[in-house]
C-alpha cells in the first residue's frame, strides 16, 4: 500500500474516531503528561497499521484494536518502568488537585469513580469495560478481544455485578 493511501485511511479514522482515541487514552492513563504520550503512541500504531489494513473487519473495529493494543502495550512498558524506578518524595506527597480540569470537564463523582474502578480491572477486563462504555456490540468486542460475543457477554454482566458491589461498598 502505498503512503498516499495509508495517509488517507488514517485521516479518515481520525476524523470519526479522534474523540474515542482520547477518552480511551483517558481511561488507561491518568496522568495528563503520560496521556499525551499514549495519544501520539496510539496516532503512530494507527498510522502505520494502515500498511496492512485488509478490509476483513470495520474501520471502527480496526481502530479500537490498534489503540487497545497500544494502550495494553504502554502499560505494560510503565509498570516494568515503574517497578526498578524509586519513587521520590516530592511524587510520593503529591495529592490529587481539587481543581483538577479533567474532573471539573467530567463533573460528576460517579462518572470518576466509575473510571477508578475501571482502572483498578486487569488488561482484559479493561478493554471489555472501556469498549461496553463505548457502545460497542459484544461481537464487535469479541473480534478485538478475541474472545467470542458469548463471553464478552458474560464478561460484562460479571463487570457490571463487580463494580455495582464497588459502588455499593464506596457509599457504605
């Protein structure tokens, strides 16, 4: 494929997936600086994916594939980081702003929550949770989990039944 064609499919995947790229780099990473980093990861991967796009699933599907990957791989690659790295004193005593923008965009305390708790799932519950919120269909899910539509099906019920216990448990 040449570059002219892949240049095309991504601008067309950015122009009607942009806005899902960022809340699912949102969602994987916390901390605005990191975020960026995962975006521009995500925008590269995407990018040089369409090399090899085949048409043999959606656009949509393709790109919530190549943006989980990415964001799984990012994760993986900062824990491993995160775990020879000595954390200092002045990160240590850091507490979250009360003024922080991203919660003031998000406004609601359920919704920050909710996003908590997501966080704290291992990768594959992850993913499963963060596509449900993005309305995608369990067969869509399925095809980029690789799981079939019967078990992200199950997965989301035992995800929904977790985090409604999470929630119960929080306001106790």
């Amino acid at each position: 494929m040449n570059t002219a064609h892949q240049d095309k499919r991504y601008t067309v995947a950015v122009e009607s997936f942009g806005g899902a790229i960022e809340r699912l780099a949102r969602a994987y990473e916390a901390r605005p600086e990191e975020r960026r980093d995962l975006v521009q990861d995500i925008h590269v991967a995407l990018w040089r994916s369409f090399a090899i796009f085949d048409d043999r699933c959606s656009l949509r599907t393709w790109v919530y594939r190549v943006a989980h990957n990415t964001a799984a791989s990012h994760l993986a690659a900062a824990r491993r980081l995160r775990s020879r790295q000595l954390v200092s004193l002045e990160e240590a005593s850091e507490a979250p702003a009360a003024d922080n923008p991203e919660a003031n965009v998000l406004g609601d305390l359920a919704v920050q929550q909710l996003m908590e708790f997501i966080h704290q799932l291992k990768q594959p519950d992850r993913q499963i949770a963060l596509l449900h919120l993005e309305d995608l269909s369990a067969a869509e899910i399925g095809e980029i989990a690789g799981l079939s539509a019967g078990a992200v099906r199950t997965k989301i019920h035992r995800l929904k039944v977790l985090l409604a216990r999470r929630f119960k448990e929080g306001e106790g």
